[in-house]
C-alpha cells in the first residue's frame, strides 16, 4: 500500500501538505513537536503516491512518498 512517512520533528506545521493532497490523506494532529509546532500526520489508504504533499513541503526531508510496486502476473 502507499504510503507517507513524515518526520514530527521536521515539520512546521504549515499545512501546505494537507491543503494540497488530493486524497485528504494527512491532517494536522494534536500533539507538538520540540520546536512547538503542532506537525503533519498521514492516516490514510487513500494514497496515490502522487508527491504532491513531497513537493509541496518547504522542509527538506520532512516528508517521503512511498510506492506500492506493482505486483506482476506470469
Ligand atoms: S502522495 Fe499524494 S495522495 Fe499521497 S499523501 Fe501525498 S499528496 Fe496525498
Ligand atoms: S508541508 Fe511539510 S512543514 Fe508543512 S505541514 Fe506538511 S510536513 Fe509539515
């Protein structure tokens, strides 16, 4: 399944991630991280692995897409 790792403590909180995933997949939870940002949680089968959230995260390192490989027949 596809899936987003994000790094609590890498995050800014700045939502760019869930305003712009077209699944809704990752949402602002509740808990705080070291520097007092409330950061990103992925909660979602949804995924697409489109990167978008990726791409669109000013923090380097903060998030990181990963694709299901396609499962081959024969
Ligand atoms: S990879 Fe695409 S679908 Fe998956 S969480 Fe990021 S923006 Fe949403
Ligand atoms: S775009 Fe990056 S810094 Fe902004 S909320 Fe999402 S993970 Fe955090």
């Amino acid at each position: 399944m596809n899936h987003v790792l994000i790094e609590p403590e890498q995050c800014k909180g700045c939502r760019l991630c869930v305003n712009y995933c077209p699944r809704q997949c990752i949402a602002l939870g509740s808990s705080i991280n070291k520097m007092g940002y409330q950061y990103a949680e992925f909660h979602s089968t949804a995924c697409i692995a489109c990167g978008i959230c990726y791409y669109m995260c000013p923090e380097a390192g903060a998030i990181t897409v990963f694709e299901e490989m396609a499962e081959k027949n024969g």
